[in-house]
C-alpha cells in the first residue's frame, strides 16, 4: 500500500473510507480504480482479477468449466492472494504469480462460464465484503455498489458508449483500434457484459449510487471526477 504524502495523511474518515466502482467492459474501471486509489493513499481491489484467477486454476487442474459444483469447490479452495497496491497489484495462486496469465485471450474467452458460476460468486463475494468491511479501499467490478458493499459512502457506475468501450478494449488487447482490431474484441466485450448481466447488475445505477459517464472523457478527466464525488461524499481530497 502506498504511503500518503504529508498532504494526504490518512485521517480516521480516510481510513475507513471505501469507493465502490461499477461499470461494463471497457468502462475504464479498473485504470480510473487504481488511479483514485493511488490518489488518495487507498488500497486498491479488482474482484474480476479473482474470478479469472479461478478460471486460471479451474483450467490448470484440468477441471471441466461446466462442472459448476466443482467449480464452486475451487472457488472455496483456491489459495489466492490479490496484491492490493494500486501501483502494482498482483495476483498470486500458490505462490505463483498470474497477474500476465489471467489476461490472455484464452481465459477471457470462458471466464464468464465462472464469473455466472452462482457458487463462485457466492465465495467471491464473500471474500471482496470482507475487504470492503476492512475499509480504506477502491473495489472495482461488478454488483460492486449493490452487493459487496452497497454501504460505501461513494458508489460509482462508470459508464461509456459501446464504441468508446470497444476502442479502448481493442486498443488494451491489440495496441490498435482499426476495425479488425476493434471485430476481435467485440465478443469479449458484448458477450461478456451479456453473459454477466444474467447474474450481476452494472447498466444502470440504482439509488444513490452517481454515474459518471467517461465516453468524451479523458481519463484524467474521468479520475478527477470521481475523486470529485469522494470529495462531495466523503469531505476526504486527494
């Protein structure tokens, strides 16, 4: 965890302070997360990491993803640990370090046959609720604002225009957003948010959660306006 400077010195209201951010693929979510957490001495947490860390480990140990309850079994089993420094997050599965792994092609291609998995989620949440209790953190994904901590005194759905979340994805994956590029990552943007939308709510805000809408943002932008809505919520500046 990053050490706050003199000027954003951890106060009790600082330490406590949790910012749950919602949003669909290639929002933008987990770079503004990071870039808000770091900004404010937080620590931060990316719950999709975890649900493809358990797709990494259901894969390496050769289990079948449409197996659900032995599925569910690695989720409760699986010895991970998420880094939760906005500078350098890691994702670590018995000591192995997957944080580059769980970003390939292959995983993001089944990781919604996990990521819908009732059973997994179940734990995940589970585990992403106690580090929301543990408080001084930015936690990024999906039900974020209404399920694993729906009490967070800044909740966000960051959103933006489906073309404006292709581009950046295939820019992310391809490092181009022409249209062969932009063609290739259509399913795992498209697909992905509908697949996720059967058991996890991250379209449209539900009550007091604030929308910020980053489609002709940049993303300082978008970072200064919501650490814009922490300051409004909270009183805490970066």
């Amino acid at each position: 965890m990053p050490v706050p400077s003199a000027d954003t010195a951890s106060t009790p209201a600082r330490e406590n302070l949790v910012v749950a951010i919602d949003g669909p693929s290639g929002s933008g979510k987990s770079t503004v997360a990071r870039r808000v957490a770091a900004a404010l001495g937080l620590r931060y947490l990316d719950t999709g990491a975890m649900y493809r860390a358990v797709t990494w480990w259901a894969l390496e140990q050769g289990v079948d993803l449409a197996d659900t309850e032995r599925v569910a079994q690695l989720a409760q089993d699986i010895p991970l640990t998420m880094g939760e420094d906005p500078a350098e997050p890691t994702v670590v599965v018995g000591g192995t370090d997957i944080g580059a792994a769980i970003r390939t092609s292959d995983i993001s291609a089944v990781v919604s046959a996990v990521a819908t998995n009732l059973g997994v989620r179940a734990e995940l949440v589970a585990r992403q609720q106690a580090v929301a209790r543990a408080g001084g953190v930015v936690i990024e994904g999906r039900d974020i604002t209404t399920v694993v901590a729906p009490d967070a005194p800044v909740r966000v759905l960051l959103i933006a225009d489906e073309a404006v979340r292709l581009a950046r994805r295939a820019r992310e994956v391809h490092g181009t957003d022409d249209s062969v590029a932009v063609d290739a990552t259509r399913d795992q943007v498209v697909r992905r948010d509908a697949d996720d939308s059967t058991v996890a709510s991250f379209h449209e805000a539900a009550d007091g959660v604030d929308v910020v809408d980053s489609s002709l943002l940049s993303l300082d932008e978008t970072v200064d306006a919501v650490l814009a809505l922490v300051e409004k919520r909270t009183g805490v500046r970066a």
